[in-house]
C-alpha cells in the first residue's frame, strides 16, 4: 500500500476510475433541502456505477429511498433506522420506519418503527439490542430530541430508557460502543434546512451505560463536530471528520479518547476531509466513505472517497471509490462487509434506495 505522500496523486487516478451510505406516536415532519442547495426529492442523475475492486451491489432498500439515517447491525441482520425520505409533492418526510436486511437470505423486511420519527438519529448495537439515543425532528427546523429508546428484536418492540440529560441533546454525534457504554461525541442542536438556516454544532462527549441506564459526561471534543464518523477499536473511541456549522466546513481532523485515561489525542488526519461520512470498522481498520462539502466540478458536491484508517501504524489509505457517491448516509459491518444503504446524491438532500457493500482484502 502506498503511504499518504502519495494519496493525492493516488487519488486523482481513483476517482476517474471510479467517479461512478410502543409508546407516544408522534406526527411524522416534512421540512425542504439542507440550507443553501437543491430542493428536496432531486437526486443526481445516475451515472454508470464501477464495481468490483471489493464493491458489490445489492438489493435497494425495500421502502425506497432514504436519507440522513441511522445503520447498525445484529448478527447478520442490517438495521437502517429513521431519518427522511421524498414526498411526491417534493418535500421530505422525517420518518420512524425501520428496515430491516437479511444478509443471508437477502430479502428486506420491516421492523417496528421508532415510536418518535427522527432523523439523524443517533444509534448503536449492543449485547443484542439496538438504542437510539436522540435524534433530530421537526418542520422548518429541526431540533434536537433527548427521546432515547432500546429495541428488542426477540419481541420486536422499543421502549423508552433514560434521555439524554438536557442541555445535551442532539443528534448527527459520533458513536462508539465500549463494552456496555454507549458513547457520543459532537452533534448538532440545530439543523434549519432552510437557505442560509442555522446549524449549530456541539463539542459535547456522553456516555450512556446500557446497565444502570446512567448518563456520564467524558471530555469535551478538542473541537465542535457534527456528520461525523466514530468508532472503537481496542478500546479506543475514535472520532474522523465531520463538519462544524455547515456543509462546506469541513474537516479532516482525527481525534482518539481512552474512556479510561479520559484525555483526547489528535491522530493523522484524512487524506480528503469531509463531512456527512459513513464508517465502520473491521478489525483495526476503520473505513470512511462518501460525505458531503466536495467543491469540485461535476460532484454535485458529493466525495466518492473511500479512505481507511489503520488504527495500530495510525496511518491512512486510499482504496477503491464508491461506485455511487453518497452522503448523508451510514455503515455498519457484518461479517467483515461494510454495508451502506441509503444516503444522498447531491448536496442538501436527495435520497436514493442504493445499497452497495465493501468487502475489504486482507490487510486493508
């Protein structure tokens, strides 16, 4: 592998090769494209989509196109949870369904919904049950939410667990999961999908202990974050990218918290920095797709990028581009493939139904 002086050059040629992620109910939301940026149920004209190269499409999701969710696994099971899709009148709806895909049998089916719609909502997978810890809602804003909820998938229902402590809520935050801690860092209060709309981006840590359903506050981020990727490896929480207020803010940062030393560490930054990502780790790796922010030409201001992270050299490479650029969207890895449903086409929004997966070689 080529080390980093060489991603620039390295990434020019990829992207020419491969320009081509029971209880209160409440009243699903619409609200219009993200600030600044085309209306909403516009997504980019498809372009022929290169795979291979450890790319392989699959089955669209089985609700039709989805946007600015949540993804996470259980077993061999996908989860994509929340977040807003297209209306036939053009504007968007923020929803509660969740999807639900069989890796083994490769069919899409529904779960229960979210008994609060969200979008950006913030999720992880532990000891067998999914949480959703906050989120984003509402019309010509949306606002943060503290509703946190835990899913079973034996009886197939979410109830309520603690909230988030006010004055924390958010959504859009990095997530890691350390043991039976949940943990999340940055987010955003604030999101008016209006031109020139607020966002406001937050340096808040928490940890949510999946036990005792305690909050804990750790050490605030070395700087605000929000559409940014998170992950733990060997205990590590790591927190890549992102955005601070606004889409063309973006940022290559790489920040490394010990929950146990309690310090935050900067790590090597990303070759391409970007907000709006999908991440997942397998084994040591953490692997970073897509995102939003991209300046240039002919991108409709969406990256292809896909760069991994070796947590152990601290060192990144460049691999193979999507073959769909998206943003906006989410990963999770079953059985060492990343699967990435979902996500946006163009800046603002534009949900799609893809569903395209990763497998990484060996090593990389």
């Amino acid at each position: 592998m080529e080390t980093t002086r060489n991603h620039v050059r390295r990434r020019r040629v990829l992207s020419v090769g491969a320009a081509l992620t029971a209880a209160l109910a409440l009243p699903s939301t619409r609200a219009v494209a993200h600030p600044g940026h085309p209306g909403p149920g516009t997504p980019a004209p498809p372009l022929p989509a290169e795979y291979g190269r450890g790319w392989q499409p699959l089955k669209p999701i089985g609700s039709g196109p989805r946007q600015e969710h949540a993804v996470a696994a259980l077993g061999t099971r996908l989860y994509v949870v929340g977040g807003i899709h297209p209306l036939p009148d053009g504007t968007f709806e923020t929803t509660g369904h969740v999807e639900v895909y069989d890796t083994r049998t490769r069919r899409w089916t529904r779960a229960a919904p979210l008994p609060v719609p969200m979008n950006h909502p913030n999720l992880a997978a532990v000891d067998g049950r999914l949480y959703v810890l906050g989120g984003l809602a509402g019309g010509a804003s949306w606002q943060a939410l503290g509703d946190s909820f835990a899913y079973d998938p034996r009886t197939d229902r979410w109830a309520r667990v603690a909230p988030l402590p006010e004055g924390t809520e958010r959504g859009s935050a990095a997530i890691g999961v350390h043991g039976r801690y949940v943990l999340l860092a940055g987010g955003m209060r604030t999101l008016a999908p209006v031109p020139g709309g607020l966002q406001d981006t937050v340096d808040t840590v928490s940890a949510y202990d999946v036990v005792t359903g305690r909050w804990e506050a750790l050490p605030r981020l070395p700087e605000a974050r929000d559409h940014v990727g998170g992950a733990v490896v060997d205990g590590v929480f790591h927190v890549l990218g992102g955005r601070d207020r606004g889409q063309e803010n973006v940022r290559g940062e790489v920040f490394a918290l010990d929950p146990r030393g309690r310090r935050w560490r900067t790590r090597a930054s990303m070759p391409t920095p970007r907000g709006g990502i999908a991440a997942a780790a397998v084994g040591p790796v953490i692997y970073t797709f897509g995102g939003e922010g991209n300046p240039a030409e002919h991108t409709n201001g969406v990256f292809s990028e896909t760069e991994a992270y070796d947590t152990v050299r601290d060192r990144w490479y460049i691999l193979p581009s999507m073959p769909v650029p998206r943003h906006g969207t989410a990963a999770a890895a079953v059985s060492g493939t990343i699967h990435i449903p979902g996500g946006g086409t163009r800046l603002g929004g534009a949900p799609v139904d893809t569903h395209d997966a990763y497998r990484p070689r060996r090593g990389r």
